[in-house]
C-alpha cells in the first residue's frame, strides 16, 4: 500500500518565499572592505536574488548553465547563493586562495559560462579567464549593479525545478590529485539545511532570534550552509566581507550582537590569544557559541574558551562530499550533568551525526569495526547530502564502497555512544612498525602547552619502523621550549613509541586555502630527515 502524501519538490525557491513572506524586515548586514557596514533586509534581498535569476536568463544562459562566484562573504554574494539557483542555473563557487592553474582546471571542467568577481580580485581572474569558456565576466561594484538594475524582478517566475535538478557545485581542494566537483541538488540543500537546523548542538539552538557571523569563507563547501540556514529560520545575518582578522572578527561581535559564529580551528586560535591578552576589550555576552569545523580542534582551546571566557565551542565535522555538515558536538543524556572534563573529552570529539546520517568505519581488510572508542578504520558515511558521486570522474568511482557507502579519508575510532573521533586523514596517519599512530592526538596535546601556539605532526621515513612521528612546532611570542621539555609532556598521555623523536621549531606552518596545516609542504621539507 502506498501513501497518499503530495509529491512536494524540496527546491530552493521555497526558502526564497519562505523569507521573503515571514522574515522580510531582518537585516542582512556586511563589513565593506573600507570598514563600514552595508544593511538592507532579506525582503530586499529576494527582490534582488530574483533580479539576479531573470538578468541571467536575459544573457542567454539556460538551465543547468554554471555560473561561478570568485567573491568573498557580502550581501551580493549571498543574493547569487538564492538568485542562481532559483533561476534553474548552478552556483560554482571558486576557491580565491587556489592557484591559477587549479582555477582555470575547475572551472573548465565545470563548464562555467559566466563569473560574478569581486574588483579587488579581477587581477586573480584575468590569471587564468583565458583558458576557460567563461563568456560573461560580471563585476560586483561595475557590472552586477548595471545587469540588476536593467530588470523587473517581478518579472521572474519559478522555474519549476525537480528537487533532483543540481543547485550548486564545489570542488576539493586537490590535496591528492586533480580537484573533484561534488554537485548538491536542490534536495540535497533543503535536506541539508533542515538537518543542521535539527542538529541543536549542545542544546544551544539556532532561532530567528540570533545574528549569525560565518567567518568560513561562502566559496568553501557552501560556507557550511550557514546562508541557507539563515534564510530559512529568518536569523540575522553578519558578513563580514575580506576582513577576517581576530581584531575585526571580535568588533563585528560586539557590535552586530553576533550570538552565533562558525569557522576553521586556526581562527579560533587566533581570537582566543587576542581575548586573553585584552579580556576585557569585548564584550561577547551575547555569543552562545563558535562552531568550529575542518580540522579537529585541540581541546585546550575548547577549555580555554569556556573557563577563562565563558565562551562554547561547538565542534563539527564534515567534507564537501557532505554538503558539508555530517556531525556537530552535543552533550547527549546524563553527559549534561557530567564534570566539567568529562564534558571537555567529549566536545573535542567530533560529536554525533545529524539526523538521516549513518556512519561505520572498517579496517585495511574491510571489517566493520566494533563503537568501543579504541579501534581505528576509515569512517564511511551514508545519507541524503552525502555525493553518490564526482562531477564527470569517473576514474574516483572506488571512493564508493559495493553497498553505497562514502569512504571518507578520515581515520577514526567511533565511540560506544556514537561520538566520532578523528585520528587521521588517511595519507596522514603515521604507521610505525606495523601500528597506527594519531598525528591529530599528538598535535592537539602539543598545543595545549603553554608555549605552542601551533604543531603539526607529520611522518618521516625509518629505517627499522618504516615511520616515525616528526613535531613541526610555532612557539608562543616571547615564549621558549626545548624538544626534551615536549616530550616529557606528552610522556604522561601517550606510550613511548608514540612520542616524537624529532622536534623542528618553525616560524609558520603552511596552510591550505581554507586554513588547515598543508603537511604536504612540511612533508618535503622533512621527507629527508629520518625521526
């Protein structure tokens, strides 16, 4: 027997209407780069987003046309997250911190025909525009305001689109070969925003009541869906344009009465050092919480926050292959009531998946491991966000498990009651003498010594163990450490075969275009030196 419920498509012009009809008077404020705040309301915004859709089709694209984005977090980037897919076409969102090669390799291979740009990043376009079909160059300050202001707005119409239609598209990084496109459908997007809406980290919510900030950068994996989420609840939204220094970061807080905030660990880090060298130069009363994503956060700096600020971190994981949000932070059942450190254990995992997600990890031979926090495999994911495939890839096929599974990269134990902990990517693990060690663990305990302000963990060829752990350390300023001094503080929390040999004292660690540790470079600089 079959049930009898309407086949309602899950597209995004529903989320349009949704803001425009209950939210229109909430405010959409960004940071322009002179410093001043531009503010208008989503009303104004779906009127513009609709502009937007029908300029797009007066150029001649038709549906299914990519249009990129190479924009930084404001308001007119948010007008193309709404207005391009609305108009039956997919957003591209290209990666400004990628090379120009990379560049023009994507949006090659995705076909864009046209490209909104920032002026401040033209000179990175005109790099490599040459070498793709790129026929329409639209410049936000110039050509963006011209191309909406020459339409009716009204006279845009819902294209009816399937929910199965692709709504947007983002490409990996290409850490490990060519960049691969990961295309969301438009019920990918609704799924996905619901489910981070139904996720409720740490019981702390997300209302229309709240004024949320992504630092996470809207050309990274759909800036984890914060816009969308945004609209949906009719929250207020913050950008805060090219400016994503601590010192910015924490004035738009205090001002724009910022009471939830998401980004990468290295920015965190950042503004908890500027916080406790001026406690009491900000007022962050109103911020229930900072979730943190992209690497695993090091639980010093989670601890750091709440006991000296008061402040939570909301820790969360997820991939471009997962829209990207997979898992958040949440205290479940008697956890609530636990101690404080009990507490901190748990929310430096990467928390529990969010509802529709299923999660199992396996070893080198493809056994499913047992949840009993101890056994390490690759963590494989399933779920209606999660991509069943690359964007014309064929040869990644094998990312796929025979039964449907996502096999992540990402090395990890799962806990008894569900908690991902991230050990390792994959190409990251350290194998010593036939034995898995965490370079994720070791480095996150390195930076809770007073003197770290970052570590990263890399192998280095052996001859007997095949590899050994190498510590690539950034000290604090003013602050000093020797190797022996390290050492002896992890000795206490790891067995000896896991501690590291080796320690090089660097001035900067490089990092990758959304700010994680590039150990690709530390790698070449190090390959040579055995532990």
């Amino acid at each position: 027997m079959q049930g009898q419920m309407m086949d309602y498509q899950l597209t995004l012009p529903t989320l349009l209407r949704r803001s425009e009809t209950y939210f229109g008077a909430n405010e959409i404020v960004t940071r322009l780069p002179d410093k001043s705040f531009h503010r208008y309301t989503y009303a104004d915004s779906c009127r513009r987003a609709r502009a937007l859709a029908v300029a797009l089709q007066a150029l001649g694209l038709e549906r299914g046309d990519r249009v990129a984005t190479l924009c930084w977090n404001h308001y007119q980037h948010h007008e193309a997250y709404l207005g391009i897919p609305c108009g039956g076409f997919v957003l591209h969102t290209l990666n400004l911190r990628l090379h120009p090669n990379d560049l023009a390799y994507i949006a090659t291979h995705a076909g864009d025909r046209a490209v909104i740009v920032d002026q401040s990043l033209t000179p990175l376009l005109d790099l490599f525009v040459d070498r793709t079909k790129i026929e329409h160059v639209i410049v936000v300050e110039d050509g963006y305001e011209q191309l909406l202001s020459g339409v009716d707005p009204d006279a845009w119409r819902d294209p009816e689109l399937d929910e199965n239609e692709a709504a947007a598209m983002c490409y990996t990084s290409g850490t490990t070969g060519m960049p691969k496109g990961v295309l969301y459908s438009h019920r990918s997007t609704m799924l996905h925003t619901l489910g981070v809406a139904a996720g409720n980290p740490m019981g702390l919510g997300i209302s229309e009541r709240d004024a949320i900030l992504p630092v996470v950068p809207m050309f990274h994996a759909n800036a984890w869906g914060y816009p969308y989420l945004a609209t949906m609840l009719g929250a207020k939204l913050v950008y805060p344009g090219p400016h994503l220094d601590p010192e910015s970061l924490l004035d738009a807080f205090e001002r724009e009465r910022v009471t939830w905030t998401a980004g990468v660990p290295t920015i965190w880090m950042g503004i908890l050092a500027l916080i406790d060298a001026e406690p009491d130069r900000w007022d962050l009363s109103r911020l229930k919480g900072m979730l943190v994503g992209g690497s695993a956060a090091p639980r010093s700096m989670i601890a750091g926050f709440k006991q000296r600020h008061g402040l939570n971190v909301v820790h969360g994981w997820g991939m471009t292959e997962t829209s990207p949000v997979a898992s958040t932070a949440q205290l479940i059942g008697d956890l609530q009531e636990a101690d404080e450190d009990t507490q901190f254990d748990y929310i430096a995992m990467q928390g529990v998946p969010l509802p529709l997600v299923e999660l199992r990890h396996r070893d080198v031979d493809g056994n499913i491991l047992p949840w009993d926090g101890e056994s390490m495999g690759e963590l494989e994911i399933r779920g209606p966000w999660v991509a069943g495939g690359y964007y014309d890839t064929p040869e990644q096929a094998d990312r796929w498990t025979s039964d449907g599974w996502f096999k992540t990269g990402d090395v990890v134990s799962l806990h008894p009651r569900g908690y991902i902990q991230i050990k390792d990517r994959s190409k990251d693990v350290i194998k010593s003498g036939g034995e898995w060690i965490s370079s994720v663990e070791l480095e996150n305990a390195l930076m809770a010594h007073p003197a770290v302000a970052e570590a990263a963990v890399i192998a280095v060829p052996d001859p007997k163990w095949d590899e050994r752990p190498l510590a690539a350390i950034v000290l604090r300023e003013g602050a000093t450490a020797t190797a022996d001094e390290l050492r002896a503080f992890l000795a206490p929390d790891f067995a000896k075969w896991w501690l590291p040999e080796r320690f090089e004292f660097v001035a900067e660690i490089p990092k990758t275009s959304v700010g994680k540790f590039k150990k690709t470079e530390l790698r070449e600089m190090f390959s040579g030196i055995p532990a």
